[in-house]
C-alpha cells in the first residue's frame, strides 16, 4: 500500500481544512509529516520532524506538497535521500479537479545539448 506524505496539514487559524484533500486519497493513505499547527522558527525542529515521520517512506510513495516553503524543501531533500534519488509528487489539476502525479528523478544522468 503506497501513502500520500502530506508536508504541512493546510488549515486555516480556526482549526478548519483549507483544501480537500480527498482526491489525493486515490493514490494511497494520507500522512502528515507537519501537524497544522505554526512551524518553529528553528529550522532544525523542522528537519527532526519530517525526518523522524518520513521514517516509513519509500519508492512507492508520494509526497503532496503544502505550506512553508522550508518545509517543503526540507521535506523533498529527506524524500529523494530515502529512495536514492527519486521522488513521487503529486501535482494539482485544476481543469480535472484531481491529482496527477509527476515523478522527480534527480539522480545524475547525461546532460542534452
């Protein structure tokens, strides 16, 4: 069974869900990596985070991306370290209302001229 690594659970002050993360649903479980709660200001907590629930990732999974922009570098460098340099993500379609995924292949290959 693949999951679907959501980074930062999007939710408005008032404890309310921003998106409807539902259709990510058709590509496996959803997990949190960052609760909705405000970030720390130390980077670091961040990484011990995401990385401690990353702990599970693998090939087959996903990451949809959401919130911070730190979160979400931190959260793709973790991903690719985990799977040896590739990740799965899941991009929005607004004209479908659905996710398609899109894979980030990072490992070195020939450069094109």
């Amino acid at each position: 069974m693949s999951y679907v690594y959501v980074v930062h659970e999007p939710t408005h002050p008032s404890g309310e869900r921003m998106i409807d993360l539902t259709p990510a649903l058709a590509f496996g479980q959803l997990r949190y990596l960052l609760p909705s709660a405000r970030l720390p200001s130390n980077p670091q907590a961040i990484v011990e985070q995401v990385r401690r629930n990353l702990a599970d990732f693998t090939a087959a999974d996903y990451l949809l991306l959401s919130g911070s922009p730190v979160a979400i570098g931190v959260a793709t460098a973790l991903a690719v370290l985990k799977t040896g340099g590739t990740v799965k993500m899941l991009r929005w379609q607004r004209k479908t209302s659905c996710y398609e995924e899109q894979l980030v292949d990072l490992r070195e290959t020939e450069t094109v001229a």
